[in-house]
C-alpha cells in the first residue's frame, strides 16, 4: 500500500510541473499565413490594416513593423488577427508570430508595403499620443493634449466631454493648425470622467474622432483604520501578520489605492526596518531581532493623492 501511495504522489507531482505543457499545443513548427497587406502593396492614407488568419493553440500574436530604416516602429502583442496601425507615408516591412504560454511560433517572413499620403482623410485617423489612455490625475493644469499631424489635414477640431450622470460638452475648439493642445484648468471644473476628442479636417473631407478619457481625481484616499496587531501586542513568534482597512472614499470618482505599509524600531519612524507599497490591506514580515516595533499605514491613489498616515501601533517581539 506504501508503494502504491508513493507512486500515485510521484505521479500527481509529474502533472503538477508540467501541467502547463500538457495543456499547451506545440505550435512552434507552425506557420501562420498573413492576409493583407500583401508583398508589394501600396496604402493610401496614414491606417494600415494588418490581418492573418487564426492558428489552432495560439493564444496571442505578436506584430512587427520595421521602417526604411530598419527601426522597429510598432511591436505590438494581441489576441486578435487584426490590428489597425497608423503609420507615416514610407516604406516598411512587417511580420507576425504566434505565441501561447509554452511555445511560440518563427515569424513570418517580412513582408514590403508602401504608406502614401492621401487628400481623402475619410480613412485616416488622427494618433492621439499624450496624455495615455484613462489617465488618472488630481493636476488639470498639467494635461497638455497632444496627437500626430497628418500631411493633408488643413486642421483639426478638439471636442472635450465632461461624463458625470450624463454627457456635456464643455470645450468645442475648431481651426486648430497645430499638434498640441492645453485646455485651461476650468475646463475640468468637477472630478469627473472627461473624453477628449480629436479629428483632422481639410476643404473636402475629414477623420472619425479619436478619443481618450482623462479621470479628473482630487479627493485624498481616507486614513487607514489598524486592525492587527492590537497596540502593544506581544509576539514569541518573528513572524507578524497585519491588517488594516481605508473605510469609505468620499469622492466622485475612486481611484485605486496603493497602501505604503511602514515598521520601524523607534516611534518617529527615523529607522524603518521594512517599507513596502501594497495593492491589498495585509502584510507579513518576519523580524530578526527581538524588541518594540512601530507600525503605520498610509494610502495614496493613482491620481496622485496622498492620505493622512494611520495612528501608530506598537508591538513586542519577544
């Protein structure tokens, strides 16, 4: 019985270790087959599509475009088989490879096309570059919005849309002829969700709208409240748990909180011993030495707010 025991745990820790691979597909001899755009194509306008087909055990792809330079412009990892890419009038190479957790496939070879400009901009699309994508800041005086010209836009129009129970416009700007823009800090008079938006526009046609959202977050994150371990707690054990909660966020919109857990060997914090950023409201540390340690917490939010420190707590290694 022993035996059969043994064999049967041999086993369960084989499957353990290479569960991964036992579920993951080999693909790395296979080949994926591109769609467009094909050797030798010529795009008119700034948007590229770039499309394959499916392939059976990959879980994402990963495309490249190299330019006439042999600079690496795009390298971008999707789960899709399409991608639509902007790009600057010029020549350029791309290929694209598969990839799940175990194995990836070679890249296709490169393959030649051709980016022209175009006066129809009904295809084209203005790239937004800064600032990212739902940004979260409690600084409307430091957004400066801005994006790529196309060559045949005359000039762009900027919409900013307040989203708070509802939509509201709360900035129209027409006629822009540069690439940048700085809304004044009035524009964003609420914590609230605002997309911005821009299109390009010349005498006969003009883009879609291209849009981010910027979350506008002044409310600080409340003080943590300790939990464990109680003040003056004694401890036999060098390993300690602690926990804490934020309590309720006051504001119009919540940002995620990162908890600074702090310990240190004297009550003024002057020597920490252990300081650590935390996404959750626990923690373990194991001490080396006996003694009074203190503890606090403080909460920031990724808008940039920083709480008010916790009460300090104090416990015993003995």
């Amino acid at each position: 019985m022993k035996k059969i025991n043994s064999i049967l745990l041999a086993a369960i820790t084989i499957m353990s270790f290479s569960c991964d691979d036992i579920i993951e597909e080999d693909i790395a001899n296979d080949t994926i087959q591109t769609v467009a755009p094909n050797e030798g194509a010529t795009i008119d306008g700034n948007t590229v599509q770039f499309v394959w087909q499916a392939l059976d055990g990959a879980d994402d792809y990963r495309l490249q475009v190299i330019n006439s330079n042999q600079a690496l412009v795009v390298d971008s990892l999707t789960t899709a088989t399409s991608l639509d890419i902007v790009l600057n009038p010029g020549s350029y190479q791309w290929r694209v490879k598969g990839e799940n957790f175990a194995y990836t496939t070679q890249y296709t070879f490169p393959i030649n096309f051709d980016v022209e400009a175009s006066n129809d901009l009904t295809n084209q699309n203005v790239q937004l570059l800064t600032p990212s994508d739902d940004l979260y800041t409690n600084d409307p005086n430091s957004i400066i919005l801005t994006w790529s010209s196309i060559i045949s836009a005359d000039s762009y129009t900027l919409d900013i849309v307040k989203i708070n129970g509802g939509e509201q416009t709360v900035l129209q700007e027409p006629d822009i002829t540069t690439t940048n823009y700085s809304p004044s800090s009035t524009v964003f008079d609420e914590d609230a969700e605002y997309i911005w938006r821009v299109k390009a526009v010349n005498a006969t046609s003009q883009t879609n709208f291209s849009e981010r959202s910027i979350f506008i977050d002044r409310v600080s994150p409340n003080q943590p409240s300790l939990t464990l371990p109680n003040d003056m707690e004694e401890f036999t054990d060098f390993t300690v748990n602690f926990n804490w909660t934020n309590g309720a966020d006051t504001g119009d919109l919540q940002s995620a909180i990162t908890n600074t857990f702090e310990v240190s060997s004297d009550i003024n914090f002057g020597t920490l011993v252990d300081s650590e950023d935390l996404q959750n409201n626990s923690y373990q540390y194991t001490f080396e030495t006996t003694g009074t340690y203190y503890w606090r917490v403080r909460a920031y939010d990724s808008a940039g707010n920083v709480g008010d420190y916790s009460i300090v707590r104090s416990f015993i290694i003995q």
